[in-house]
C-alpha cells in the first residue's frame, strides 16, 4: 500500500507538472503576442499608385490647341522625368478634341471621365466650360481651364472649375482705363455672340458705366460668319456717330473683321480700333507674320498677357519652333500645378477611390452607359490643396484668391505699327496703365489715380501720332434734343419765343454762340421744360438729363456740387449774388473839392447858423469883454476867429463820460 501511494503522488506530481506547464507557456506565447502588437508602429502607410490619370480637352485644330497640345506633352514629359515630384508615379494625360462644338465637348468631357482622370484640363471655350463644368461638380472631378476667359465662370455655380489663365473681367478693366485714358465717353462693341462674346461686353459695360462712359451699340456677329455678313454689319456701324470700336472675338476667325474694315475705308484717319487678347494670340502664333496681315491691322490697339521675364520661361520658349502664345505657357503650368497638388496629396496619406453615383445608375435603361462614369471621393480635397498652391511657374507666380483668380493679373498694351507690334506700356490691377514693368510696382503702394496713368506715344491709324476725337456726326443720326426751362420769371434769362428756334434770352444767345465757334454743324432742337405757369424743378431736369430723356440742358442752372456728381457742366459764365451798379466818372482835382462832401443848400444852412450864433456870442460878449469893442471891422473878425476856434477845440476834445444812479462826471483833457 504503502508502495502504491507513493508511486500515485509521484504520477499525480507529474500530471500537475505536465499540467502548469500547458498553461504557463501559453500565457508566455500570449503575453508576447499582445506585446508584440502593443509594439508595433502605425499600420502601413498606402502605397501611392503606379499611375494616374489627368484629362485634356480642347480644340486640336485652333491657334490655341495648336500650342497647347505640344505644352501639354511637354510638361507631362518633364514631369514623369522629375523623381522629386510624384515619385514614381506616372503622370498620364487622355487627349480629348472637342472641335470648337459643345456637343462634342460634351461627349468628349463624358468620355475622360470614364477613365478615372483625378483632374481635367480644358477647355479652351467658355461656351464648352459652362456645359461641362456641371458634369465636374456631379463627379467631383477639378476642372482647370487654361483658356476660358469667361467671367461669369464663378466659383459659386461651379465650385470645381478653376482657371489658370487670366480673367477677362480685368482685361475689360485695362480697355477701360485705356478708354478714360484717351478721353473718349461712347464706343461700340463689335464681339462674337457666345458666352465668350456677350459675357465679355457685359462687364465692359459696366466698368465704361463707372467712368461716365458708355457703349453705344452692341454689334454681335454670328459665330463662323462670312465675310458677307460681317460686312454688312460694319456698314451699319460706320453709319453711327462713335468711331471707337472694341473688338472681342475669337482669334481664328477675328482677322476677318480687319479684312473687310480696311476694304470698307474704316482703317484711315479718325478711327480707333482696340482689339482684346484674341490679337495678339493669332498674331503669335503665325510667326514669321506675313506682311499683308500687318497692313491690315496698322494703328490697331491690343491687349496680351503680360507673363514676367524670367529663365524658366525662356528655356521653355527655346524648345519651340513656332505657333507659340501665351497660352502654351497656361498648358504647361496647369499640368504642373495638377503634379504638385496631387504629391501633397499623396503626402498626406490620401488614396484615390472612386465610387458609383447611385443617381446615374437610374438612367440604366438609356442606352447611353452614364453609369459607368464614377465620382472621385477625394476630389474635394484635392481641390482645396490646388487652391492653396503657391509656386512659380513659367507663366509666373500661380496662387489664387478668394474668388480663384489669379494674383496680380497684368497686360501688356500693344500697338501694331510696321511690321508688328510695338510695347506701349502695361496695365495692372495695382498701378493701372503705366510704362514700368507690373512686378517692380508691387512693393509700392497701389496708386491707380487719373494722374498716375502713362503710356507711349501710339501711332493711329491713318500713321497720325495725335488722338482721334472718337467721334463724327453720324449720317443717319437725330438732332441734339436741347431742353430749356420754362420760366415764369427773369425771362432775360430764357424764355418762350415766337420766332424760330422756339426760345430766347441770354442763355440761348451764350450757346448759339457757342456753336458757331464749332467747326462742323450741329442739328439741334429746343424743347421747353415745364408747364409755363410756375418755374419748373432744375433738380428734375438735371434727373431727365441724366435718364437721357434729354443730351444737354442750356439756361440759368446753377451749378451744385451734388449735381456735378451726375451731369458736367460748362463754364460759369453769369456771376449770381448781389451787386452795386453806379455809373463810374473821372474824378476831377479843384481846389473848391472840400465843399463836395455837402450840398449848397447845407453849406447855406450851416454859414447861417454860423452867423446866428456869432451874432448871439456878440450880443453876450460885447459889454463885458473889451476884445469885442472897438471899430465894426474889428468885431466882426472877433467874432469869426472867435467862432472858428471853438469849432476847432471843440473837435479836439477828448472826454469820457461816467454815469452813475444819481450824478454824472465829465472829464476833460
């Protein structure tokens, strides 16, 4: 028994070993696997992708997309070339040819985003980026537009679109200032009728509005008209009285509108031709310029792109050979600006993912496959990092403001003489017109004041270096409609005539004047203002002025400062306020000039009383004082030196007098 016990605690030792061991080195494993996983780092950081895909849309056969294809081609080049950017990743750019169509851009624009493009670029029309930019804000997709100048491509109603080219509502704004400049008030806008056209002519119209200017007619072309109809249409604006013509098409059919001009005899002396960017763009891109385009536009004002100096720009300039324009610099900077933007974005640990837009898959039953275009989920954030970027591109700084424009927008003001055109100056947001470069006055205040304002000399059309007047009296023009007030009274002034014209008084006979001075006939009518039986509301007419109910108001009007603010007025030529009228006589020297101050009647009055009271001092005097004694002629001279003296120490008195409650103090000296 005792042999059995033993030999039982020694297996059940041994069992109770084997089993704390199977506990323990579990425990143990167990232990090491969660230290193992409390030591570990951050899970792995998402590898960015082999590739990614960027869209390009645009018009292959244009003056624009025949430098941007190649800017494009270029950038993608030096950009895969460069390990420092996206670091492995290959950038890829899906071509897309809209050919000047907005259905086809349509298409075209559906078509990249059924390739999974993190980014589109394009188009160059703005016509084409209002109807694609709705296809960008569904996917999420960032749309950046080197070429759609259109300013009422607003961020609002577009979120996802952004230009990397200049806005043209500056551009209005440097055609403006130019306008102010020259001191011309009426112009007539001659642009194509698209969303480019009209959108650009708007804005010009409201900044011609701010500097008391204005269009007078708006002359829209058809897009793609013949030179037919574009004659027709200079005709009738050759009929009118402005001979300022703004020019705002697209630049490859804008040479037309020159053509038929200078057939037409409107290229000569008297006439003012400013074109918008659209020139200088067909003219960079057909260098060598053949001399029979530059005949056309000799004297003709255009405004181009200013893009700074720098050797970026020129190393890029050597790799062309031509067909270059500012436009290849705005390619070849949106493709890098999208490399950037997508680096930080793979820096911060973002993947690109997709998904399906549920509201397309209900178009299912169409035969047109909607649903296999797909959202960028991380498109939103990839668009806030494009818009704070801030680098240097070959267009120069690229950074946006609160309204996604580019910083210091800039022009360069150019006038086409000889063989092509000539520098005159520059315009910036900061110092308007100026003959300075825009970035060395960025360290200087702004100061866009009328003073400040500078440009060279500019050769006219017609080769004459003075200013056209901007204006002729039109052949199919109306009369000057001249009001006159009414008046009830002071009708010297103005008032109801009889006899033509219909009015009279001195006002009237001020302007006639006037305009006979002028050297060519003005046809006018008066027209009386008011009712004729009160002096009607000068403040009302000023306001009929001003509505153009009326061009000009002649009569007493009295010029306010409040009504400076709305009409201009001529100068003053009537002083109000009282005068003394006396007739003016050449004073004569007499020695008998002391008795002028009184009349005859009060010299006689005052020798009367001056005898009187001698007589009475005489009477008084003679019985007691001896000096009035003795022969008459010797009283009588008593008398009168005793007289005039007290006159005289009289007058030379000086007293004061005090006057108190009861009693009064003279003091004499």
């Amino acid at each position: 028994m005792m042999i059995r016990g033993v030999s039982m605690v020694k297996a059940m030792g041994v069992a109770l070993l084997y089993v704390s061991v199977l506990w323990v080195v579990p425990q143990e494993c167990a232990g090491k696997s969660v230290l193992s996983r409390n030591s570990s780092t951050s899970p792995p950081l998402p590898q960015r992708p082999s590739s990614v895909n960027v869209g390009a849309l645009f018009t292959y056969d244009s003056f624009i997309g025949r430098a941007a294809k190649p800017a494009f081609k270029a950038a993608m080049d030096d950009v895969n070339a460069d390990q420092t950017v996206l670091k492995g990743t290959k950038l890829n750019i899906v071509f897309q040819d809209s050919n000047c169509s907005g259905f086809i851009g349509t298409m075209g624009a559906l078509q990249l985003m059924e390739t999974q493009v993190v980014a589109a670029i394009g188009p160059q029309s703005s016509g084409i980026a209002h109807m694609i930019s709705y296809v960008a804000n569904e996917l999420h997709v960032p749309l950046l537009s080197f070429a759609a100048t259109d300013p009422t491509l607003s961020s609002l109603q577009y979120p996802y679109f952004l230009r990397t080219t200049q806005n043209d509502y500056f551009q209005m704004q440097a055609i403006t200032d130019f306008i102010s400049y020259s001191g011309w008030r009426q112009v007539i806008a001659i642009y194509v009728d698209d969303e480019y056209g009209r959108n650009g002519v708007s804005i010009l119209s409201d900044a011609l509005a701010k500097k008391r200017s204005k269009i007078s007619y708006k002359a829209a072309i058809t897009p793609g008209a013949d030179s037919t109809s574009i004659e027709s249409l200079l005709v009738s604006v050759n009929l009118m009285a402005s001979r300022v013509y703004v020019v705002h098409v697209n630049p490859d059919s804008g040479l037309n509108v020159f053509s038929v001009a200078k057939s037409l005899g409107m290229m000569g002396n008297g006439y003012v031709w400013i074109a918008t960017d659209w020139l200088p763009t067909a003219i960079d891109s057909m260098e060598p310029v053949d001399s029979e385009t530059m005949d056309l536009l000799q004297g003709v004002v255009a405004f181009r792109h200013y893009t700074a100096e720098s050797s970026m720009k020129r190393q890029f300039k050597e790799r062309w050979k031509n067909g270059f324009n500012s436009y290849a610099l705005y390619a070849y900077d949106s493709v890098w600006l999208i490399a950037r933007a997508l680096d930080g974005f793979f820096r911060e640990n973002s993947t690109i993912t997709f998904s399906n837009d549920q509201r397309l898959h209900k178009t299912s039953d169409s035969s047109i496959q909607l649903s296999a275009l797909n959202v960028f989920n991380e498109g939103e954030k990839l668009l806030k990092i494009i818009l704070g970027m801030n680098h240097t591109g070959v267009s120069g700084p690229i950074q946006f403001d609160s309204e996604r424009n580019r910083v210091n927008p800039a022009y360069e003001v150019l006038n086409v003489e000889g063989s092509g055109p000539r520098r005159v100056g520059y315009w910036s947001n900061h110092s308007g017109l100026s003959v300075v470069t825009p970035e060395t006055l960025y360290s200087k205040p702004p100061n866009t004041s009328t003073a400040n304002q500078r440009l060279h000399g500019i050769i006219w059309p017609g080769e004459v270096t003075k200013p056209p007047r901007g204006w002729v009296f039109p052949n199919n023009g109306k009369p000057l409609k001249i009001a006159v007030p009414n008046r009830v009274s002071y009708k010297d002034y103005v008032s109801k005539d009889k006899n033509p014209p219909g009015v009279r008084g001195y006002c009237i006979d001020v302007f006639e004047a006037a305009i006979e001075l002028l050297p060519y006939p003005v046809p006018r009518n008066y027209i009386l203002y008011g009712d004729g039986k009160k002096n009607p509301s000068y403040d009302s007419l000023i306001n009929d002025v001003v509505a153009d109910s009326f061009d000009v108001a002649v009569g007493d009007i009295t010029i306010t400062t409040n009504r400076t603010r709305f009409v201009d007025f001529t100068q003053p030529f009537i002083e109000s306020g009282l005068v003394v009228v006396a007739p003016v006589k050449v004073a004569k020297s007499s020695p008998w000039s002391f008795l002028k101050p009184f009349t005859i009647e009060m010299w006689a009055v005052t020798g009367a009383f001056f005898l009187f009271v001698g007589a009475i001092v005489w009477i008084l005097e003679h019985r007691f004082n001896h000096e009035f004694r003795g022969p008459p002629r010797r009283q009588l001279i008593t008398i009168f030196w005793r007289k005039h003296s007290e006159h005289i120490r009289e007058a030379g008195v000086n007293h004061m007098v005090i006057r108190g409650s009861d009693h009064q103090l003279k003091l004499h000296s």
